[in-house]
C-alpha cells in the first residue's frame, strides 16, 4: 500500500488528510517512483483553499506536482531509466505521497551532487523563473528589477539572471540581504521611498522589471519606474495585469502559457540541474516535515518562511 495526501473540499490546512490505496502500476510510457522528498508550493495551498480557481471538486484531489525519488518500476516502451534510478520529478500531480506513477516526461537523472530536497525545490521556482525571464528577454544589455528576490522564484530569477550577465536588483527585507547578495544582486529594501532607492541605485534606470510579490507598492512601483509595459510581469497579479498593461505568466492571468512558454518551462529543469551539477545554481532549504504533517507544511508555507519547504515521506 502506498501513503498519499488528498482533500475532497477546499478549505483551511486541516482538509488535507492522510490515506492508504493500493500502490500504483506503472502504465506504458510511466515510471513508478517511490518518493523521497516532495516539494510544497504556494500554488499548492492556494488551490487547496480555494484562492485559486481549479474548478468544482469531483474525485479526490492530491497535492504536489515536484519531488524527487527512485523508480520502483518501469512501464513498456521507457527508455534510459531503471530500478533504482534516482530521479527528480517536475509538472506531475500527486507527490504528496509514499510511491506515484509518473509519466516519463516528468522525470530526470537526479545528478549526485543535487541532494533529493534540493531536487524537489527547483521545479516550479526554476521553471517559472526562467520562463518569465525568457519571456521578457533578459540579456546581459539589462538591468533588471526583481520585487519579492528572497523568495524561491525571485532567487531562480536572480541566478538566472545573473548567468545571463544582467544586472539585478531585488527587494527584500532587511534580514534577508545577506542571501539576495550572495546570489550577486543588489538588496533594496521595500516599503515608502522605493522608488527613489531604486533610481538611485540604477543609475541610468532599469530596463526591465519582474514582480514576484503581488502587492501594490510593487506593481505601482513598477509603473513609475519603467514605461515599456512589455517589459514589466507580474507572476502572482496576472487578474489585473491586461488592466495596468503589463505582462503576466499565470498567477491567476486569464491566458493560458504560450507553446513557447510551455517549452521553455520544460527547458528550465535539465538546464538547472545541469548548474545545480556544476555547483553553479544554489537552493535554498527550509523546514522539512514528514508526509503526515503536509497540513503544518501549508500552514508554514501560507505564513511565509525562509527557504524552500520539502514533504519527506
């Protein structure tokens, strides 16, 4: 049998529970994969609560779409994996579990040097980051804004980025400096005067802007500094985005991801462990907790907590 987290309404942390069903067969062109880490995500509570419209409620729904694990099993027609592969899972669903069936797109050689909770950190953040940045076409001509940078998208974004030879800035706390520098950015801390920090910084001005907080200091902000709204996205206000005329990637945006987007998320995952490898990408761990307690997971999650929170089954 095989342990999983599901809900069958949305609401508060306490919907999710704990169940027992029949460990998954792996079908033709699946991997079974017994999980050592699952990643939780801030899209992972918002649609569990409801904040994030998913649709009614009709089968059990399970959280988790990035882990990292071994396979177990492999389905006909797989090539290049085998019993006792250690692998890192992306843009799958149900990994808040013990053992998942995957198909086998979803999965890659987790290299030796990447731990599994690291695995498990990097799918959502890395591919919405380099994504967004794609998207806006950061180059090394840039000097690029990131609000919210302390956060595991914004700290994708920053690396990124910087290998891509930009200049970046990036809002954070006080408290938080130390790590936005260790990346190679430059800290601005946000709230009254924002603006003026920024210009000051910059210099000649930013060129390009991405929003990974959501407020409304960020998004006004965002609009005094730079003129072009083709160069400015939001990844959390994507509802409002075609209002202020700026770009946004999901987050709520009532546009689904272009096939070049889609692709480029895709891309995101073998070229970041490919960095992580060569020690040239970093992740930041927070708190783990054992499967059981994925509801105190979310609660920490929603709550805001420094670096990323990994499930270990």
């Amino acid at each position: 049998m095989a342990s999983v987290i599901q809900y069958t309404e949305f609401g508060g942390p306490e919907v999710l529970t704990l169940v027992e069903v029949p460990t998954p067969a792996p079908g033709p062109g699946e991997l079974a994969v017994r999980i050592t880490a699952a990643g939780v995500n801030p899209i992972d509570w918002k649609q569990r609560s409801g904040l994030r419209k998913t649709g009614a409620i009709t089968t059990p729904r399970r959280p988790g779409s990035d882990g990292a694990g071994h396979v177990t099993a492999v389905g006909s027609g797989v090539e290049g994996f085998a019993v006792g592969d250690e692998v890192v899972l992306f843009g799958a669903t149900g990994l808040y579990a013990t053992d998942v069936v995957v198909p086998v797109s979803s999965a890659l050689p987790r290299p030796p040097r990447v731990s599994a909770a690291e695995g498990a950190a990097i799918g959502i953040p890395a591919a919405t980051a380099y994504q967004a940045l794609r998207s806006l076409d950061v180059t090394a001509n840039d000097t690029l804004l990131i609000h919210g940078g302390s956060g595991a998208v914004g700290q994708a974004a920053i690396q990124f980025a910087m290998l891509w030879g930009a200049r970046v800035l990036a809002t954070a706390s006080p408290r938080r400096f130390d790590r936005v520098r260790s990346l190679g950015a430059t800290p601005l801390v946000y709230g009254e005067g924002l603006v003026e920090r920024v210009r000051d910084t910059a210099g000649s001005g930013v060129t390009v802007i991405l929003d990974a907080a959501g407020t409304d200091e960020a998004l006004e902000a965002s609009l005094a500094l730079l003129a072009d709204g083709d160069r400015i996205a939001t990844l959390v206000r994507g509802a409002d985005a075609a209002g202020l005329g700026i770009q946004a990637y999901s987050g709520g945006a009532p546009h689904p991801l272009t096939r070049q987007q889609l692709a480029w998320r895709d891309e995101a995952m073998p070229v970041t462990l490919a960095l992580m490898a060569a020690g040239a990408f970093s992740v930041e761990l927070g708190p783990s907790y054992p499967l059981a307690e994925a509801a105190e997971a979310h609660r920490v999650v929603h709550a805001g907590v420094d670096g990323k929170v990994t499930l270990l089954p």
